[in-house]
C-alpha cells in the first residue's frame, strides 16, 4: 500500500505537464491564426478594388 501515493502524485504531475503543454500550444495556434485571418482580409479588400484602365 506505501506505493499508491506515489503513483497518484505521477499522475497528477503528468496531467499537469499536459495542461501545460496543450495552453502553450492553443497560445501560439491563436497567433498564427490572428496573423493568417489578416492576411485574408487584406488580399480580399485588394481584389475587392475596381481595376483603373
């Protein structure tokens, strides 16, 4: 029985270093995409112009 604690500790700790990991992952996805949904919208508004002949 002097075992149990230990593994419920390296649980614990494992599911922390994972909640870590996937915050820092879904930060840097969120900059990416802010980045890319700006460049959408400005070759949109680029081909939304009238071409002057």
């Amino acid at each position: 029985m002097g075992g149990k604690p230990d593994i419920i500790k390296a649980i614990v700790l494992i599911f922390a270093i994972g909640l870590v990991i996937t915050g820092f992952t879904s930060i840097h996805a969120s900059e990416d995409r802010g980045a890319r949904a700006f460049n959408v919208v400005g070759s949109v508004q680029a081909m939304g112009q009238p071409l002057n002949r």
